[in-house]
C-alpha cells in the first residue's frame, strides 16, 4: 500500500485531512454504505482513493465525490437555518466569517454545497 501525506502533514489530500469524520453518499454499488459515518484514515495514491474506517469497524477505500465532511455539512445546516430564520444578510455574514477565517473550511463549504445541491 502506498500513502501520500498532503502538504502540512495531514495525511490525506487537500480537503479532507486525516481523522476528519466524514458521511458516506451517493455509492452506486455498494448502496448499503451510503449514510455510514466515517473517519479519514490516509489517502492512498496508487489507487487515489480515501481510506476510511466507517462506524461498523470495516475500512474501505472511497472517493473523494462519495464523502461529505459532517463538520461542513454541520455548517451547511446552521447557515440554512439561519438564513431561514433571520433572513439572508445575517446568515451571509455568518457564512464570510466562518470563510474567512479558514481557506480549508471556504473549501469544504463550496464541495458540500455542491453535493447537497446535487441530492436535493
């Protein structure tokens, strides 16, 4: 097996960093994972794949289009409710703080955004 640790020492690629807990989507396959949760073990380059521990204790190695960071889709949630209940200028000043604050949260918030547009 071959791993790649990313630049800053994460050990997974840019984007989703080892140890971060992460939600299986969209598998077409082996659609009985789809909704598992998950932690970022390592990236394996060879087969440019995730590796990833899921909460019934198997490990498998997963694309990156199939996992959603919860963290960020826990951001992605508040944000709506937010918006939903004070209106769209407090929830996009939330959003431009949260932002601006982490290019590697700015990431995760473009990524989940597009994959919760594409199952809604």
């Amino acid at each position: 097996r071959s791993t790649s640790a990313a630049p800053g020492g994460h050990g997974a690629t840019p984007g989703l960093p080892a140890q971060v807990q992460v939600k299986v989507v969209n598998l077409t396959n082996a659609t009985d994972l789809n909704g598992l949760l998950g932690t970022v073990l390592r990236w394996d380059s060879q087969r440019t794949r995730f590796e990833v521990k899921l909460e019934d204790g198997s490990s498998k190695l997963l694309k990156r289009e199939n996992l959603v960071n919860v963290y960020a889709e826990q951001m992605l949630d508040l944000a709506e409710r937010d918006f939903e209940h004070w209106g769209a200028v407090l929830a996009l000043d939330n959003i431009q703080a949260l932002l601006s604050k982490s290019p590697f949260l700015c990431s995760m918030f473009e990524h989940n955004l597009l994959a919760s547009s594409s199952m809604r």
